[in-house]
C-alpha cells in the first residue's frame, strides 16, 4: 500500500509511538490503544521509525486488523488501523472530534512492603483427599467477561461480579462432586500463568500473534502460530518494560472469596518462578529493562514471595506452584517444538543448569514457610486434548530437583502412559507427600471407578497412606478458551476419583 496525502476518515483514538520500532515497545503501546476499542474501531498510530512501513502491515494481516491507510510527511508517518476488517465499522457512524494524542507510558517504581503477614492457620487437609489440580471450565458468559477485562471494556468491579458468580459454580460442582479440598476454578484468569502479567507493575498482556514483530525469525514463528490447537489471538503473552512490582494481589482475592463461601480446605495454584522467568524473559526484544535473566529472576522470586506470604495469612491450605516447563528442559528430541504453552520462548541452558536455576528460584520463594503448605505441579502440557502432542518421558531426569525443592508436596500428572511408571517415584524421601494424577483429564470418557482404584491401591502400596492425595493429571481448563473437558465430564471424573477412593478407605 503506498501512502497517500490524508486520512479520509477520522480516528477514534491516538497515539505518538515516536521512533520506537515494533520490536522495541511500538506493539506494547498499538494493544493498549486498540483493545478497548469496539469492532471497526480505527486507531490512529505516528511514528518515525522507517521499519514500520514493512513491519506494521505484517502485524495487521496476521492478527486480522486492517491497515486502512498511511501518511508520510518527512520523517513522520500517520498510520490508520481498523480494529478488524472496515466492513465491521457500522455504517453511517459519525466521525468523532478528531483525538488528542495519547501520551506514551513510563514504568513506574515498585513500591517494597516494609513487612509481611505469617501464615494463618487453614482447615487440615486428611490422607487420601481428593481435589482438583486447579482450572475448571469457565461458562460462556464468563469468557465473554475475561475478554471484555482484559481489552478494557468492562471494569474491574463488575467484572469480579461476574467472576464471584462463576466461582460459586465451580465450587458448587467440587462440592457434589465430593472432594475434600476445593479451587476457585481460576475463573478470574485467561490462563494459569499469563494472567499475572495483567496484574503486575511494569508488565503487558498481549496476544500470542503481536510476538511475531518482535522475535529474530518472524516467519517461522508465524509458521509455528498457526500450527498450534490454540487460537494463538486469544492466548495473551506477559511482556515487561519496566522493574516488575506487586501492588495488586494475584490471588489473595481469589482465596478470601472461596472462604467466604465453604469451610473445606481451599488450595490455590501460582505459576512458579521459573515458569515466569522463562515466560518475561524475551531475549529477542530490542529493549529490555532487565540486563540479564537472572536479574528478572530475582523480582519474579520477590514478588511471588510476597504473594506467598499474603495467600498463607488469607488461609490457604494448599499453595502450589505451576511448573509445566520442567518437562520441557528435559525430554527434548525431533518430536519437540517451540512450546508456547509451557512459556518456553526464551533460551534455555543445558537441563542440569536449568534445572539447578529452577529449583533454587523455588527454594527462594518458600524459604521459612511451611512446607505442609507448600506444593510443586508438574505435567508434561496441557494445551491439547491430543496425546501425541505433548511431551512424554518418566520422572528420571526430574529427580534431583523433586528431592531438593522446599516443598511438601508433589503434584504429579502420573495418570497417562506419557508420565512413565510411579514407581520411578519411590526414590523420594519420606518427608515429601505425592499428589497423584489419577484421572487423564484431556479424555471425554470417565473412567470407571474399578479401573481408577486400581490406580489408588499401587499408590497407596508404594508410598503408603498418610503420603498420598488424589486428583486429576492437570487442570481441566488450562487456558480458558481451550478446555480440555468440558464442566460436567470434569465433574464426573471427579467423582468417579472419589467414588473409587471411598473403596479404597
């Protein structure tokens, strides 16, 4: 498209990206503008950086926005996009007063909590209880909400309005379902990990496809999008431009709620601090506000620390820390590809190395906390009701870690024949208690509870009774638009786990 003297139609909102290139923070700045817009919303982008022209119609074609028009004075350049195709834009709608321009965002400074709260005591969680490992589907009327947030146009308080109603659900399910602990389903979240770049200082949730600008191979990262069973459109990414601080909960609130509606034990799920280090760091953006890996590492630890200490003194019985990637560090080989969904984007070490970072970022974060409170989750992805996707292999390579991580529990996708035999668990010392996948989570059909108690006695044989819980491989809704069950089989199998547990007592 060559440029042309003027716009012919009027924005509805802009913004001067000064000489910023996409790859250096122009992207970050284009999704704060244009998500609040509706459908055939027209945003108005300036720029000087020459890179642009090329890079900002490719960002248009691959996330379905229309690049309407362009302007080039000099240096400066004028570029009208359209939120989506331009058919969408209503017809006869006046054209709004022409926008003052939008000033650019700087990142602001963390502010440190000078103390945190201790641990308040929680319901007591018995040998053999069963629960869930976290998600669980999310309504319609609740995505629809979850989109609406993150895009800006539904507030915060109607929007956990429409979260506490989802919640109850949720818990209502877990409770006739019969399980001893419950979650809140992370309703709230677009995903078990991404949604804390939305509450973070100095981070930004954006879609998968406004990566493609910013990384060193566009077109096979392109080529890898569209091979993924996710819309990668609708999956959010955290990218940081600025010193990461909590000023916001992540999910104290997620907990007070769901106490104030049972008095069963409620467990909460945090991505852990290696998945996120590995997640922020984009050692293919142009700027980065951290110089080295390790120095984001040191804030991730901060302020899930932080979180920590707060999910503990709000009664949390359970605080367990999501790290899927693990798997990703250790069974690579031909069949294994970029995994988006276990926030694998950035480089990775040697796996001793990386397994060393992980467990040592973890022991950062429990450090002096109580361990009975403490869990790790481990899975090999669950981005796909595909089996022959994910990553296979048994707990081997894994061990060490396993053995030096300060935690009571292990929460292990033990159920599907990618995991290996829970026998290569014994290794394990005596203080750590195994959570054990018992149901495959990505399969319609439920198993029956004579199978599943077969599956509970080898368990309750191998480590003994007052060292193992109950639960599904993974979550049932890892990413909130792609479920991988749907809310009534994911209570049957919940309740099928239960039925065979009782057999079992």
């Amino acid at each position: 498209m060559d440029p042309i003297a003027n716009h012919s139609l009027v924005p509805d909102t802009a913004f001067d990206g000064g000489d910023l290139d996409c790859g250096g923070g122009l992207l970050l700045l284009i999704r704060r503008h244009i998500d609040p817009l509706a459908p055939g919303g027209l945003l108005e982008i300036r720029s000087t950086d020459s890179s642009v022209e090329a890079d900002l119609p490719a960002w248009c074609r691959l996330t379905g926005n229309e690049l309407v028009s362009w302007t080039k004075t000099g240096r400066q350049r004028s570029y009208l996009v359209c939120k989506g195709a331009l058919a969408a834009r209503r017809a006869g709608l006046t054209a709004p007063p022409p926008p003052a321009l939008a000033p650019r965002p700087t990142a602001v400074t963390p502010v440190l909590p000078e103390t945190l709260p201790p641990p308040a005591p929680a319901p007591p969680v018995p040998p053999l209880a069963v629960m869930g490992i976290g998600s669980w589907p999310r309504p319609r009327w609740m995505l629809q909400a979850v989109h609406d947030h993150l895009e800006g146009r539904l507030g915060d308080a109607e929007f956990q309005a429409t979260a506490d109603d989802a919640v109850r659900l949720a818990l209502e399910a877990q409770r006739r379902a019969g399980v001893e602990v419950v979650t809140d389903g992370e309703q709230r979240r677009d995903s078990y990990a991404s949604f804390v770049g939305g509450l973070l200082e100095n981070c930004q949730l954006i879609p998968l496809t406004d990566l493609t600008a910013m990384v060193e191979d566009p077109v096979k990262f392109e080529r890898e999008l569209r091979a993924l069973d996710v819309p990668a459109a609708q999956v959010r990414h955290p990218v940081v431009y600025g010193p990461l601080g909590r000023r916001r909960p992540l999910a104290v609130h997620e907990v007070a709620f769901s106490r104030t509606l049972t008095p069963q034990p409620v467990k909460v799920a945090l991505p852990g601090p290696y998945l996120l280090t590995r997640t922020m760091w984009l050692d293919c953006l142009r700027e980065r506000p951290y110089a080295t890996r390790e120095d984001l590492a040191r804030d991730v630890v901060r302020v899930l620390r932080e979180e920590l200490h707060h999910l503990l003194a709000a009664g949390a019985a359970i605080v367990q820390f999501d790290e899927p990637v693990l798997t990703e560090v250790v069974f690579t080989g031909a069949q294994t590809q970029r995994s988006f969904m276990c926030g694998a984007l950035a480089e990775k070490r040697a796996p001793a190395a990386e397994l060393a970072f992980a467990a040592e970022l973890l022991n950062a974060v429990v450090t002096g906390l109580p361990p009975e409170r403490l869990a790790l989750h481990v899975c090999r992805g669950n981005w796909t009701r595909d089996e022959r996707a994910a990553l296979r292999g048994d707990y081997r390579p894994l061990l060490g870690l396993l053995k030096a991580v300060r935690v009571g529990t292990l929460f292990l996708e033990l159920r599907t024949p990618r995991a290996g035999e829970m026998e290569v668990l014994r290794e394990l010392p005596p203080d750590k208690r195994l959570g054990v996948g018992s149901v495959n989570q990505k399969l319609d059909q439920v198993e029956p509870p004579e199978t599943i108690l077969a599956h509970l006695r080898r368990a309750v044989n191998l480590f003994g009774r007052q060292r193992v819980w109950f639960t599904p491989d993974c979550g049932f809704a890892t990413f909130a638009d792609n479920p991988v069950a749907a809310a009534a089989v994911a209570e049957a199998k919940l309740r099928a786990l239960v039925q065979a547990r009782d057999r079992l007592v």
